[in-house]
C-alpha cells in the first residue's frame, strides 16, 4: 500500500514530469516551425498535414529522444526544492531513512519507464514513419540514399542480384547469380529489364537463363520475351533513407536484421543499434532518478538554480558519452551491446557511489 509519504512524491514527481516535457515540447516545436516555415509555404504540403500529422508526430519523437533527460531535470528540480524548504531534513527525522525515501522516486521511475519502453518500441517508429514520409515527400525531397546505379545486392545466402539501374520500379540491365556452397556459379539468369508486380513478383523482358556445372557451361540455353518469376526482392530494398531504422516498430526491426542476415548482407549495425538502445534508454531512466535524488536531496546554499545546473551538466555528459559509445558501436572497435550499454554501466556505478555516500 502506497503511504501518504509515497503520494506525495509520486505526485510531485509526475507533474513535474509532465510540466517540463510540456515546455520543452512547446519550444522545440517553435524552434522547427521558424525552420521549415518556408519549406511549408513552397511545398504543396496542406496545413492539415502539418498540423495533425507532422507536428504531433514530431513531439512524440522530441520527447521519445529526451524523455531520459527530461526524468533528470523533473527529479533535480522538484527535489531540490523540497530540501530548500527543509522537507527532506523533516522527513530524515521522523526516522525515514535514504532507501525508504528512494522508494516512491523508484515508483514513479518504474512507471515512466514502462511508457518509454512501449513509446520507443512500437508507438514513435509508427509516428517516425508519418512524419519522415512527409519529410521525404514535401520536405528534404533529396534525402533518398538509396543505390540506383550499379547496384549489387545479395537477396540470400547462395543468391545475388546486379541491377545496372532502377528507377520506378523497374530493374534495367537485371541479373540474378546463383552460386553452391563452394561460391562457384550454377545458374544465371539476364533480362534487358525487370518489372516489379505485386507480392515479390518480377516480370523479366528478353531474358535468358544459362547453367554451369564447375568451370563448364551448359550448351543449353533457356530464353524468351518475358517470365514471371517470383525473387525476394522488393523495390524499398533500394532506397535506404538515413534514419530508416527508426521509422520501424521492434518486431519490424527484429525481421529486417534477421533478412538481412539470411541474405549475407552486413550493414546490420545501425539497425542493431537502434533495437538495443530502445531497451537501453529506457533503464537509463532508473539512473538518472537515483543521480538526481542523491544530488538535489542535499541542502546547499545555491538551491534549485545549483542543483539544476549540475543536472543538466550530468544528463549532457550522458548524451555526449551515449553518442561516443554508438559511433564506436557503428564500427568494429566494441560489441554492439556493450557500446550500447556502456554509459548505462558508467553512470550505474555513478550512481551507486552517490546512493552509498548519501547514506553516510
């Protein structure tokens, strides 16, 4: 049973929350508007898109991305405040001690937690993908970072697709490889172009199928003016826009990589690394509460404006080492997981080291 003492920081905890995501929401979103307020004019973007499409999107996203933060600054602020007014100091003396006192803190932390978990793994990847859909479309047009020349692309383990140009959907110059376990080549199919249909169906024009056995070819030769033929390919395979990965839910996420895998491709790290710190960010929450409890709970003589400067200094370091520890994930220096994980094992031994001296 919650005790009144748990209600009473539960409360505060939560509305402060809530107030400063309300506030920076507000000011992040005059901050984009003054930006793309031309883009907006010139663009045949209407104001109904923009106002119940992209904007309440885009709030999802800013709060997704600083939810861990916004946590810090709500703990320190209100925190500190309570041990300006001596509340704190009341509570000690009446015989609570450090841990009982973290409890509600603990509480309401847990709560938030549970909202940024199912925020960041299904609900913003599904606004991501509205408000880059608009952005790609009205927006940043020039952000496709898809291949469109020269492209090959592995579609499974043994199977190799070489496209010498792709433009709406279709497929100039296609040629599927097909190799044995001993990457020698059996099978070679070339058509002048291929046509996506529907349902992983492309239909090839003046194609021609060869086969080989070894180093020999076979002297029969199958070709004609069009096959339907069904290839695990899909036109979105070509165009690879920069936050791709955070445009999908983690089920969507967990399919792709493993796709990818199944075709040997190996540009898996960013799609990896958007899986785990969905996971990661969120226990970052914890963190970041017991930092600022044990911060803001002790009385000073700079208060809130004290304590809150030295929050925001922690929750800036914890952005730029968070950032550090993913471009070095991004490559081949540390295991994805740990360079994920990494600030939240730094800043979790932070944080029992403040825990311990605030008992003392």
């Amino acid at each position: 049973m919650l005790k009144q003492l748990d209600k009473y920081i539960i409360g505060k905890f939560l509305r402060t929350f809530f107030f400063t995501v309300l506030i920076f929401s507000m000011i992040s979103v005059i901050i984009d508007f003054s930006e793309n307020v031309e883009r907006f004019i010139e663009s045949p973007i209407t104001a109904k898109q923009v106002a119940l499409y992209y904007y309440p999107n885009f709030v999802l996203f800013i709060v997704g991305l600083l939810w861990p933060l916004f946590t810090l600054i709500a703990v320190i602020f209100f925190t500190s405040r309570m041990a300006s007014n001596s509340e704190i100091i009341s509570i000690f003396n009446a015989g609570v001690g450090f841990k009982r006192f973290v409890r509600p803190y603990m509480i309401a932390a847990s709560l938030l937690t549970l909202l940024h978990l199912a925020g960041n793994h299904f609900v913003i990847p599904i606004g991501n993908k509205v408000r880059l859909d608009l952005e790609h479309t009205y927006i940043h047009t020039n952000q496709d970072k898809g291949k469109k020349n020269n492209v090959h692309l592995f579609i499974a383990e043994n199977t190799k697709v070489f496209v010498n140009e792709f433009r709406n959907n279709i497929a100039f110059k296609f040629q599927l490889e097909f190799f044995d376990q001993q990457h020698q080549l059996t099978k070679l199919i070339k058509a002048s172009r291929a046509e996506w249909q529907q349902d992983n169906t492309w239909r090839l024009f003046n194609y021609q199928i060869r086969t080989f056995e070894g180093m020999q070819e076979n002297l029969v030769v199958e070709d004609g003016q069009h096959l339907d033929m069904e290839i695990n390919l899909q036109p979105q395979d070509f165009v690879d826009y920069k936050n791709q990965q955070t445009m999908m839910t983690t089920p969507q996420l967990v399919n792709y990589i493993q796709l990818l895998q199944e075709r040997g491709a190996g540009n898996t790290k960013k799609y990896e690394i958007e899986r785990y710190r969905r996971t990661a960010e969120a226990i970052t929450i914890f963190i970041l509460t017991i930092i600022g409890v044990a911060i803001a709970s002790r009385k000073v003589r700079g208060g809130v404006g004290f304590h809150l400067a030295v929050g925001i200094g922690i929750g800036a370091l914890f952005i730029f080492f968070s950032r550090f520890a993913m471009v070095f994930a991004s490559g081949d220096t540390i295991p994805v997981l740990l360079g994920i994980w990494l600030p939240n094992i730094l800043f979790g031994s932070i944080a029992t080291y403040l825990v311990l001296k605030a008992q003392q």
